[in-house]
C-alpha cells in the first residue's frame, strides 16, 4: 500500500513558507500546533503558491483578528479535519484491501478532496444564505438538546466490537437525519451521545419524540433526552452557555424513554400535540434545585381532547441511571 501521491506544485517546507508570511517562529509554531501537528515538523515541500496566499490571508488579518482568536480557529479547524482524516484513513485502507476495487490510495484520496470541497462550498453558501443573523457577540436565543444512550457503558462491556461500531454508527445516522428534518443542527456527537441546537420549541420537542421512536426497533436501545432554551455562546462551531450545562443534567436525570425540559423550554411549548407533566425538583450537579417538567407527546390529541394529563394522574419519578 503506498501513500497518497504529493502535490507536485509544492514549493515551500515549512520554514520557508514562515519566512515568506513574515511570522515570528513563536507564533508560527502555535498555529502549526494549532492546526494538530505538533512536533510534526517536515523539511519537504509541503506548501503550494496557493497555501502562501491562502495563509497569508489568515496571517494578514490580525488587525481584525488577534492572534488569540487565529489560533482558536487553527485549532477548530484541526480537529475537525484531523477526526475527518483518520475516519478517511480507514475507509482508504479497507478499500485497498478490496481486490475488486480498481483504484488507488492516491486516486480515491483526490475524489475525496474534491468531494470535500464541493460539499463544503454548498454548506458554506446555505449557511450564510440561510443564517439566522444574531448579535455580533455571537449569542443566540437557542434550544440546546442531549440525547444518550441508556446503559452505554456496560452495554459496550457486553457486546463484540463489530456490533457497537454498527450501534453508533445507526445512532449518529438516524440522529442526525431527525434533527435536520426538524429544522435542527447537530453540534456534535459523542459516541453514545449527540447535542444539537435547535430554535423552535415545538420542533425541538418533535426531535426529542422522534428520537424515542428510534428505540422501538431493536437497533437502538432506549434513550434519555434534556432540553433547556435561552442565550448561548456560538463559537468556532460549538456552544457554550447555562442551557448547554442545564440539558445535560436533564438528561443526565431522565428515565429510560423520558424527556426533560427546563422551564424556559416548557413556556415555549405551546404546541398541543405535546403535554407537560410535573417532575420533583431535582437536585444535579451545579444546581441544586432545578425545576423541569417531563415533555410527552399529548395522547389525547387525536381523539380531540387537547390538554395535559387527566386529573390526578401522577407525576414521573426521575433520577439519574
């Protein structure tokens, strides 16, 4: 197996391209890092006429860009492609493996990133058609969601390797189709787990049921969900804020097969197919009186009697698993 063929229009190592940009060998070596490659340094040429303008770009933009914020985009940037690549690498290799598989690594490595870069460019045009625009400190009025496995850790102890890789991989397919259906954006997946975003309140309430309905097939075992809504952080990709925190311990605390919802999230569910049962107060990590309501889909909807629960029905027992 050989490696994927280097570009022949490379011009420039690693030093040489530096001292083209002009940057300090201190801050060159904290983007290179950055970027995943720390202690990976390279006498080869590596870098093409468009690398230089390309970096030269990026490294010229400090006046509207500290450095601080240059490099946390190097680094967003390299771990995402870095996950991308070994994923890539793996899928490289199994098919040389394939007798029946005419091409090379270098061939199908070029489809890649030419694919790559057509999907990436449609992505980047949606977004920016399509983005909802916000504040310029980048805080949103947002639903954050939780989604994870039930009983994860030990049912990774229980089953073959082949087995759990086909279990997340139908996860974070089936999750990822539900939650972009629903008008939502997966912000990422942790194996067992996937956060995701969400501005309505009644479609981040049509993602959590969905998500439930997955477990009634035998591929995926039963799921907890929190939901929480208010002003996150959004950068470099990611979220940050209270109802990223909050969703997290909701799930954290829900039953088998249950969702829970902070208060923010249950005022905004005004949708009647859903109903809002009360829960005890919880007392989680960082908070310890949290108030949240567990969200069901209204089972009376259909027959045209829109409410909650009848009177007197009790409410869940929660807790963490």
């Amino acid at each position: 197996m050989t490696a994927p063929d280097g570009d022949r229009s490379a011009r420039y190592t690693r030093d040489e391209l530096i001292a083209e940009l002009g940057l300090s060998p201190e801050y060159a070596e904290k983007v290179w890092n950055a970027f995943g490659f720390a202690r990976r340094s390279t006498p080869d040429k590596i870098f093409t006429d468009d690398d230089l303008t390309a970096l030269r770009l990026f490294a010229d933009s400090e006046s509207t860009m500290p450095q601080d914020a240059q490099v946390a985009t190097a680094r967003a940037i390299g771990q995402t492609m870095a996950r991308l690549a070994d994923w890539q690498a793996d899928q490289l290799r199994e098919l040389d493996r394939n007798p029946d598989v005419p091409w090379t690594i270098g061939q199908m490595s070029a489809a890649l990133g030419q694919i790559q870069q057509l999907i990436w460019r449609r992505h980047l045009a949606l977004a920016l058609e399509h983005g909802v625009e916000h504040d310029s400190d980048e805080r949103l009025d947002l639903v954050v969601g939780f989604a994870d496995i039930v009983g994860y850790t030990s049912l990774s102890r229980r089953i073959a390797l082949d087995e759990l890789e086909a279990l997340l991989e139908s996860f974070e397919e089936d999750t990822f189709d539900i939650v972009t259906a629903n008008g939502g954006h997966v912000v990422k997946t942790l194996g067992d787990a996937v956060m995701f975003t969400c501005h309505d309140p009644a479609a981040a309430a049509a993602i959590a049921v969905a998500l439930h309905a997955l477990s009634e097939s035998e591929r995926i075992p039963p799921l907890r969900v929190g939901l929480a809504r208010g002003r996150v952080l959004s950068r470099l990709g990611d979220v940050f804020g209270e109802p990223v925190n909050i969703a997290a311990r909701l799930a954290g605390s829900a039953r088998p097969g249950t969702t829970l919802v902070d208060e923010a999230m249950s005022d905004g569910v005004t949708d009647e197919r859903y109903y809002l049962k009360s829960v005890p107060t919880l007392s989680v990590r960082g908070y310890k009186r949290l108030k949240a309501r567990a969200l069901e889909l209204n089972r009376h909807f259909d027959d045209g009697q829109i409410g909650g629960p009848v009177d007197g029905e009790p409410s869940i027992d929660v807790g963490p698993q």
